[in-house]
C-alpha cells in the first residue's frame, strides 16, 4: 500500500468515531461542561461557522485531539436517548464519506473504514469499539466509544461526547475525538498533506491539527443530522438524514468537500441498505 494511501485512510479515520476509553479524560461532570459553556459565551454567539459553535485542536506527544463544542436545537432528553444508544451511533458513524458498514451489538460496534469512499465493504478496515455509558443523569452524559490500536500504527482512538441541559429546549455538546500515531502514520499523514491534502483546510489550523478538526466537524455533524431526523416517521428518516449531512457539510467546502450530491446519496443509500 502506498504512503498516499495510508494517509488517506488516517485523514479520514475519525469516519469511524473512534475512541480509546484510557485516553486523556473528558470533562469529569456537569459543572466543569457548564464552565466551559460560560467561558465560551462570546465565541458561541459570534464566529464564521453559521452557528452556535467553537472548534479547538491540538497536537503533541505523537497525539491529536480535535474539540467541538455546540448548543444544539434539542432538549436534553432527546439528546440522552440517542448519544446513549449503539444503534444510534452506527447511524450517526454511518453518515461521513468513507464509514462503510456499522453494526452494534455486545457492548460494541463493529466498523467497517475504507481507505477511499467507494471501496467494497469487503475490502475496508474493520474496527471492533468499546461502547461505555459513562455518565446517565438528569444533568450530566457522558459517553465513550474507543479502540486501543487501529491501522498503519495508529492507536489509542477515542471518541467522548458529553452534554448538559441549557433550557427546555436547548443542550450543550462537547465532543472530542483523538488518536495517536507513530513514524509511519506521521510520515504518511505529512506526504498526503503536501500532494492530494494539500487544499484542504483545518477550521482553526493547518496541517495535521487541521485534518483533525476536519473530522470532529463531520462527527459533530453527524450527530446534529441525527438529532434533526430523530421525531420524523420511519421511512424518512435515512434519506432526510442523508440529505441534512451533505448539506451542513457543504457549508464549509473548503474544508469537507470530497464529492458530488448525487454521489453521495447512491453510496450511503446502500450502505444504511446493508444494515
């Protein structure tokens, strides 16, 4: 396999919503996410993104992390039911460009990561996801997906998504996602970056830091697209939820764009199909 493909299959590896459960802790309960929610007042009210949001990044230690923090237009309840549901996850991992296949069951979710959109689902990487409901209360969840090793050296992939109560109808997100990487996946992520990554664009950052900002957005996204199709009837909700990603992510070309619509709608058609 090619350095180019190995980096293509990195960039995009948060697709996959992985997350290492022994990583760098999330917030440890509702108050210090309801500090932050304070602390971040000013920018959630005013910034480019088109909506009530922050995105953070950072690297070190052979590590990246990518934070997004968002008011969501749902209460809380809702946003419970379905960040603490496996079945869920899998349609919300389902929706970025190259998640092939989901299925949950066991305390896991076994995902299917191709290193290019339209490889067969037979081909593509499989990853087998811890799935931990840290924290359920009244004010405060908390919950963890993650995978101690992953392809081409990477390691320790995480996912946390936490959320408290702001009013009747409104929540407040934090989602984290983050792996690590040796000198092979370093390597090849910097060669990708320079040739076929090259236009791409982080939110705050370039770079490998702007690669991991990249994919906490289609998360966060994702689980936005969710939430907005939880309350439709059964039959609409895949296609609307399709429909919903592709156009929140065509917002920020530069940053997500990876194909046409239609091109997009014929694939994840068939891949919720196989479910």
């Amino acid at each position: 396999m090619t350095t180019d493909r190995i980096a293509r299959w990195i960039a995009g590896a948060g697709t996959a919503c992985l997350l290492a459960l022994s990583a760098v802790a999330a917030h440890a309960d509702a108050g210090s996410l309801k500090d932050k929610y304070t602390e971040l007042q000013g920018n959630l009210r005013s910034n480019s993104y088109g909506r009530q949001m922050h995105i953070d990044s950072s690297e070190g230690g052979n590590a990246l992390q990518g934070d997004v923090y968002a008011v969501l237009d749902h209460p809380y309840e809702k946003v419970k039911e379905a960040l603490q549901d496996p079945n869920a996850w899998c349609d919300i991992m389902l929706l970025p460009f190259n998640t092939k296949a989901c299925q949950a069951g066991g305390g896991r979710l076994a995902v299917r990561i191709g290193r290019k959109y339209d490889q067969p689902v037979d081909q593509a990487y499989r990853l087998d996801l811890g799935f931990q409901r840290a924290a359920s209360g009244s004010d405060y969840l908390e919950t963890r997906l993650g995978a101690a090793q992953g392809p081409f050296g990477t390691r320790d992939y995480r996912i946390v998504a936490e959320a408290i109560p702001l009013d009747a109808g409104h929540s407040f997100l934090h989602l984290s996602y983050s792996y690590g990487y040796g000198g092979t996946g370093k390597f090849a992520m910097q060669a990708y970056l320079s040739t076929a990554g090259a236009n791409k664009a982080g939110f705050t950052a370039g770079g490998m830091r702007g690669a991991i900002e990249r994919n906490a957005m289609r998360y966060y996204l994702a689980i936005d697209a969710y939430l907005d199709t939880m309350d439709l009837p059964a039959g609409q909700r895949v296609e609307q939820r399709i429909d919903r990603w592709f156009s929140a992510t065509e917002r920020y070309p530069r940053q997500l764009h990876e194909m046409d619509r239609s091109t997009y709608v014929t694939m994840k058609r068939q891949e919720y199909g196989r479910g």
